[in-house]
C-alpha cells in the first residue's frame, strides 16, 4: 500500500520535531564516510580477494573505535575481534564526554 502525501508528511514533521533526528543524521553522515574508501576499493572490475581479509578487518575495527577504547580493538584481526567481550569498562571515554555535552 502507498502512504498518502499527508501520512508521509506527518510521518517526516514528527521526525523534524524529534531531538534525536539531528544525531542518528550526524552518526549515518559518519559512518557512510569511514565506509566509503572501503566501498569503493570493492567496486572494481578486477579481483580484489587476495586483500579482502585485511580491509574487512580495518574496516571492523574502525566500526569498534567508534564505541570502544582504541587500546581494547588494538592491531586485533579475525576471532581476536569477533572475541571482544564488551563490557561497560571498555567503552570509549568519548562516548560519555559527548553524552554529557549535549545534557
């Protein structure tokens, strides 16, 4: 079924009104950017497998840097990262400063 123009206008004004709309906006813009070098690498025509092991890695552990203490993520690859156990302690300190910025 096709919304109506006055559902998807009531539907993008309530989204204009909400606080957190301006931030999950700022973490997408983010996170499309730290993704992007990765995207296009992977979008040639020639074949790529021999370094995809190392960039899905990279990538990962940027995505972790966003939440977790660098030292925590480190120079970790493969099972090291899928075996992070996070826990409150290793959160990034960033986290809360921009937290309680905002309040």
């Amino acid at each position: 079924m096709i919304p109506s123009s006055e559902s998807r206008h009531t539907r993008i004004n309530q989204c204009l009104e909400d606080k957190t709309t301006l931030a999950y906006l700022h973490f997408v813009a983010y996170v499309a950017a730290s993704l992007t070098p990765f995207l296009k690498l992977f979008q040639r025509d020639e074949p790529l497998v021999h370094i995809l092991y190392d960039k899905v890695n990279e990538v990962t552990r940027i995505c972790f840097r966003m939440f977790l203490k660098t030292e925590v993520v480190a120079e970790k690859m493969g099972n090291e990262l899928k075996a992070i156990d996070c826990d409150c302690q290793m959160i990034s300190r960033r986290l809360y400063d921009w937290n309680s910025e905002k309040v």
